[in-house]
C-alpha cells in the first residue's frame, strides 16, 4: 500500500467514525506539497465514493494572515468541495455532522469558462473575465485531526484542508461594480452580531484567492473548470459554534447564508446545483 492509500484510509476512517487523528504516521506522512495533494486526492475520490457524490469545485484555505501564522506557513492552500457536503441556505447541519463546528463566512464564486494549463501565470483580469457569478457562503470547518493546528500544514492540505461542509447563498451575476476588498460581512448567532470583516481579510480581495488557486492549478496542469465554485476562505474572525445556534452571514447586497445547527435529530445531506444540472 502506497502512501497516499494508506493516509487516505486512515482519514476516511477517522471522518466515517468520528474518531479524530493525534496524526498521520511517519510512514504516510506527507513530506512536500506534491505528496500532500496526492494524498488528498485519494482521499477526495474515496469519499465521494463512500458519499455517492462527486467534486464541484474548491475551497481556499489560509488567505488570512492569522490563519497563515498558525500554520507556519506563507501561501494559501485548497481543498475540494464535495456536492453531498454541501447545501444551499437556508441549511440545517446536525451536530453530529461536524465534530469541530467552526463557522467561517466566504466570499464565493462560480467559474463562466475553463481556464486550462498555459506556459504563463492567469492575471487578475483574465480572472475576474473567466468568473460567472459571485455568492454568499458559510464553510463549516472540520479535522480529522485532534488537534489540527499542531499537525502542520502539509497534514492539514492531506485532509482535505479541514473542509467539513459548504452552505451556498444565492448567486448574482451583478456583482463586478462592487468594491469587494471594502464589501463588509456580519456573522449573527440568533439574531446578534458576533464577528464583522471584510474583503480585504481575503488576501487583501477575495478576488487574488482565485487567482492564486487558477496560477497553482496552472502550475500543475490542471484546468479550473466552468461551472466550479471556489469559497475563498474567512472574511471574518471564526466562530464556533453550538448546537441549538441558527447563524446567519450577511454580505450586504450579495445576500445573506442561514444555517441552523440542530440540537439533536440528523439533518440530510444537501445538495447544491451545478451549471450542468
């Protein structure tokens, strides 16, 4: 069995029976960038076979400094966004469905046209011209691990970088006009304000988290595809949240996400559309 096998097992195994991980063992231990992706995508394609469910498109992790800091790290990473993991609002998430419960409000979008491998980086305006439409979202973080900032961030990428769910708001295709390094986001828990930020937490714009994940894929060969979303990581402070607790992230003029974690029965699993459906 090969690193990426055995890792992969170890993860499913952890996420399937909510038994979190002290680690990875030394003998699948991701030792670069390279091994850790390969191990995540080995992860990814088990799960959505366990799931019966399919990939449709990424979330971007560490585009805020606070979170860079604590994984010692100086670049972002991604994960991939799972359609049985994912719900559009208002959503409903029991607490048997997330270990961890860590709210994060994301600034989203959806791809208009595939970007493939070139010989040259993507600039931001081919970017922001490749982007169909711009969207609310709440991801749900969650580890395999522990204690996931104590396993280093090459074993963080392995699980899928902490991805637990995704709950979409609606789309717009209006959205260009809008300063979205200024755009503020409120997080309300029952009906009060708890965390308030802004674009500009987001690598400075939401925008530079799709162009670095377009230029990372680019470098490896891969497309960006039409029709993907990418949640480009917390515009806000994380919030953890408690069973009982209905959250609402409020992006002004792009809407606003619901999502109620229930106090005890066990929610569905939702489903969010894709261009091709």
């Amino acid at each position: 069995m090969n690193i990426a096998d055995k890792a992969s097992d170890l993860l499913l195994k952890a996420r399937l029976e909510r038994a979190p991980l002290a680690g990875l063992p030394e003998d699948c231990r991701p030792a670069d960038e390279t091994a850790a992706y390969a191990i995540q995508a080995e992860h990814v394609a088990r799960l959505c076979r366990q799931l019966g469910g399919r990939t449709i498109g990424y979330k971007v992790g560490a585009t805020g400094a606070g979170a860079r800091k604590l994984l010692n790290t100086d670049h972002p990473f991604y994960g991939r966004l799972i359609d049985k993991l994912a719900q559009g609002s208002p959503a409903k998430l029991s607490p048997a469905e997330s270990r961890m419960r860590v709210i994060e409000a994301e600034f989203a979008f959806r791809m208009g046209r595939d970007l493939t491998p070139r010989g040259k980086p993507w600039t931001f305006d081919e970017v922001q011209g490749a982007i169909l439409t711009a969207l609310p979202a709440i991801e749900v973080v969650d580890s395999r691990y522990a204690e996931w900032t104590k396993v280093g961030v090459l074993s963080v990428i392995a699980d899928q970088g902490s991805h637990g769910h995704w709950v979409q708001g609606r789309e717009t295709e209006d959205w260009r006009g809008l300063d979205l390094a200024a755009h503020k986001v409120t997080l309300s828990v029952d009906g009060a304000v708890v965390r308030e930020g802004a674009g500009r937490n987001v690598l400075d714009h939401p925008l530079n988290a799709v162009l670095w994940l377009a230029n990372t894929l680019n470098e490896t060969g891969q497309t960006l595809r039409a029709g993907e979303y990418i949640s480009t990581g917390t515009a806000i402070d994380i919030y953890l949240a408690k069973p009982g607790e209905t959250i609402g992230a409020d992006f002004g003029v792009l809407g606003k996400v619901d999502l109620d974690i229930a106090a005890g029965e066990r929610a569905g699993q939702g489903h969010v559309a894709t261009q091709e459906e």
